[in-house]
C-alpha cells in the first residue's frame, strides 16, 4: 500500500474537515479545546509541580539573602538584625544565621526540621566556621542543592539529613569586618500531594470531559440551528419562491444576516415583478406598432384607393419607432454590461440644447423656453449627452400638463453646470422617485403609450451619466410637476447675450448635491 505524501494527507484532511456540518465542527473544536486544557492541568500538576516548587524556593531564598546582604552593608544593630533575620526565615520558613567576625552567631530558624535544634549551638559553631572556610575558598558565595541520597557526590550531601537549598556568603559591614550568611530552605517530598492531585485530576478529566461533550453539543445545536434555518430559507429563494422569510434570532451576526437576505430577498421579489413590467411592456410596444403596420397595409392592399402618402406615412412612423425601441433596448444592455465605451471630446453643452430645443418646438405643440445666460464647455461623449438631453425632453413632453409647457435651465456653481428640464404634469409622489430610473417603471402601473420615444429614456439617461460620473436626480410636488436635472463639470464658460427664446435666471435657484 502506497502511503500518501505529507502534502496530500493535509490536503485530504482539510477538504474532509470542509466538509464536516458546523454543528460538528463547533462540537470538535470545543471538546478539543477541553481536552487540550486538561493536558496542560495534568503537566503542570503533576509533571512539572517539583521544578516549580524548586524554582520558587530557590526565589525565595536569594531574596532573603539579598536582604539581608543590604541590611550587613548598612551597618545594622544586632538586635535589629536579629528581627530581620527572624522576619524573613517566619516569611519563608529558612534557616537564617550570621557569623560575625568576633566568632558571634545568631539569626533565627523557622525550617520545617529546626536544623539550629538538631545540630546544637557547639555544633552549628563549629559547622559555621567549616562553612566559612569553604565558602572563602569558593570565592564568597556558594548556592547548592543539596541531597543526602547522592552521598558523596558532594561535600555539602554529607552534612544534611534532608533534601534543600543552601546559600553561604561573605560579605563584609562598613568597617571592612567580615559576615558569613547562611540560609538554609528545606525541599519538602511532594509524592504524596502529587499523588492526590492525580486522583482528583482523574475524577475532574471524567466529569469535565462528559460535561463538555454535553456543553459543547448543545451549543453546537443551538449556533448551528438559526444558520442551517437560513440555508434552507435561500434554498427556497433559490427555487424562485420570493415569499420567503428569513427568521431573525439567535445572536446579532445571525440577525444581521437574516436582515440582509430579507431586503435581498425583497429587492430580486421586485426585479422580478419588474422584469416581468418589462417583458409586458416592451411586448405592448412591440404589438402595438406592428398591429398598425399590418392593418395600414392589409387596408392599403385590399383598397386601392386608401394607397396614400398619408397612410405610408403612418407605417413608416410606426416602423421608426420599432427601430427605436430596438435601438434602446441595445443602448441599455451595452450600458449596463459596460461593452460600450465613452469617446469624450470637447463640445458647447449650451450649443447642444439650443440646437435640440430648437428641434422640437417644430415636432411638437409643447412650448419649450431655454434659459442660460453663459455658454458652456465640457468634455464628455457628445453622442451620448445629446441622448441625455433628447430622453428627458422626451419625458417631459410624454407627461407635461395641459399647458404643454416645458422649461429648460442651464444653471452654473462652482464649476458644475446644471441641466434642469420642468414639466407642469401630476408630479411623481416621494416614495416613487427612487424607482422611476428603473427600466419601463410607471407610477399608476397603466401602460401609457409614449407620445415620444420608447418608455426606457430614464434608464438610458441614468446608465450614460452614471459612465460620466455625473450626478442626477428629480425634484416633484404631487399636482404641480417634476423637474428633472444632471450636473457636470464644467471645461470652460464664457457669457452670452440672451437670444429670443431665453430668458435671464437667478443662481439661487440651484439644486443643490
């Protein structure tokens, strides 16, 4: 059997473990986790408890040492010292004594085997002066510990019934006189507490070990559940069912989500209702000139005398408008998909909207006024601006009032210029004004026949200045009219006398971004 490469068996590992539920992963991790901290309460109760307690008697003791080493230098009384000494062994429990260089010994013992006790004054007397001897031929300082079992290994093994730590110095007082210090730190055996630290370790491993397997499930269960009531809502979304609700609950990443697929979920409900508006209108569109392309010419093949210039030229109006409506409907998807590219050149935009102004005050019984009051360059695609400015027209023609008047501005601030296009119709109600950029969209939902263009101009007004950069928007009061605008930086300007058609405006009058 061929074994597998380390790179593949990790490989294989993590596509298994991505493939594990969640729940099962969270129950995983949690008790991985459990049995990793009790590993680590097991080494560092059982196996490492001895170093540390050595470590920490082996602090203690050069602490106390040190102490003691300042309070010599520092000329201390005796009897103060006699205090210092008996502090710090009762803190520690050491055995403390000083040899001073008059042959005096005292300090204080608080060893757990009294070793002043054991050994006797004439005795520590004499073992303190070996000590000295030994300890100045070391150097001054000696540290060891020592351990009777490894008799022999060590002079210092020899002298002490237990297991301890051992610290002489010498160290001399202000007047140059030397003092030996001896500290002394029993190791107490800890067997017998490791030994009852392991069978109470056991007893916590089984119960921590059920506990967390118990814990862990549950909480699995209980983060797992709102996420796995998620999936199998978008698996309905999926399946086109946009009645969906996301449950909100559990905790606030989950709630947050389930927020956002709802208004997700409510977004695609709506392009689907509008691409079914689409498909509807477009086909009305479509049906509508056609059904007069057929009836004109059934009735002009069928009659002769009804061959006339006039009944032509409703075929070709109608068969124009097809082409239209083709041409938008290509202009929108190229927009959209970002095939089509801007070929920006520098242009009057004043020049641009007088000129088309001018066009279709003859195509309509609208009255158009253009006001401007300086002439105005840009660089942007003039094909496609000169789109901008037929569509909103367009509009405004389509839904003006009875008075088929239609007001167009030129406005200019802080190097923008500002196209505003008014119309007197029945206005567009606020929360609609968000919507009306969308293809085909109607605010009574009837089907209108444009009396101009195709019904998708704002779509296409809203993709070419979206590639420009550019900002749009509508202003409307419900019974009084619309007003929509775009803005544009401006190249340059240069004032101009008013023509016939135009009248003087105030700069108050900007909208503002």
């Amino acid at each position: 059997m061929k074994l597998k490469s380390p790179k593949k068996l990790v490989r294989s590992m993590r596509e298994r473990w991505q493939k594990i539920s969640i729940k099962w992963r969270i129950l995983s991790i949690f008790v991985l986790f459990i049995v990793f901290v009790l590993i680590l309460l097991w080494l560092f109760q059982t196996v490492f408890l001895n170093q540390f307690y050595e470590n920490t008697k082996q602090k203690e003791i050069l602490g106390s040492s040190s102490t003691i080493e300042k309070a010599v230098s520092n000329d201390m009384q005796p009897e103060d010292l006699k205090a210092l000494c008996k502090q710090e062994a009762q803190r520690n429990q050491l055995c403390i004594l000083i040899l001073d260089s008059n042959g005096n010994v005292y300090g204080a013992d608080a060893s757990p085997n009294r070793l002043s006790t054991e050994m006797g004054e004439s005795s520590i007397r004499l073992f303190l002066n070996f000590l000295y001897q030994n300890t100045q031929a070391e150097g001054g300082t000696h540290f060891e510990l020592v351990n009777p079992q490894n008799a022999g290994s060590s002079v210092w093994d020899t002298l002490f019934r237990s297991r301890a730590f051992i610290y002489n110095s010498i160290r001399p007082d202000s007047n140059g006189s030397p003092y030996m210090i001896f500290l002394y730190s029993v190791i107490t055996p800890l067997s017998a507490t490791v030994s009852t630290i392991r069978s109470q370790l056991l007893l916590i491993t089984g119960i921590l070990l059920v506990f967390a397997v118990l814990l862990a499930f549950y909480l699995s269960k209980h983060i797992s559940k709102p996420i796995i009531q998620i999936n199998d809502a978008a698996k309905e979304l999926a399946t086109g069912d946009y009645n969906v609700t996301f449950e909100e609950g559990g905790y606030r990443e989950i709630s947050e989500l389930a927020r956002t697929l709802n208004y997700a979920e409510h977004e695609l409900g709506k392009v689907e209702h509008l691409q079914r508006e689409l498909i509807a209108n477009i086909s009305h569109d479509l049906r509508t000139p056609l059904t007069m392309i057929c009836g004109y010419a059934e009735v002009m093949r069928d009659l002769p005398g009804e061959n006339t210039p006039e009944n032509i030229q409703v075929i070709i109006d109608e068969a124009t408008r097809l082409t239209n409506l083709v041409n938008d409907v290509l202009d929108i998807s190229k927009l959209e998909s970002g095939t089509q590219k801007l070929e920006k050149s520098e242009f009057s935009l004043t020049d641009e909207i007088r000129e088309t102004t001018k066009r279709y005050r003859k195509l309509t019984d609208c009255t158009l006024t253009f006001e401007s009051d300086r002439n105005v360059f840009i660089f942007a695609d003039e094909l496609k601006i000169s789109q901008v400015i037929y569509n909103l027209i367009n509009n405004a023609i389509n839904y003006t009032g009875t008075d088929r008047k239609i007001q167009i501005r030129q406005l200019v601030r802080d190097h923008q210029v500002t196209v505003e296009v008014t119309d007197t119709g029945e206005g567009i109600p606020a929360d609609k004004l968000h919507d009306i950029w969308d293809r085909y969209y109607k605010v009574d939902k009837e089907h209108k026949r444009a009396q101009i263009g195709t019904g998708l101009g704002l779509s296409i007004v809203k993709s070419i200045l979206d590639m420009h950069g550019g900002f749009y928007g509508v202003r409307s009061a419900v019974g009084v009219g619309s007003t929509f605008w775009f803005r544009l930086p401006i190249l340059s300007e240069s004032p101009v006398g008013a023509l016939p058609e135009e009248t003087h405006h105030p700069d108050s009058d900007l909208p503002q971004s």
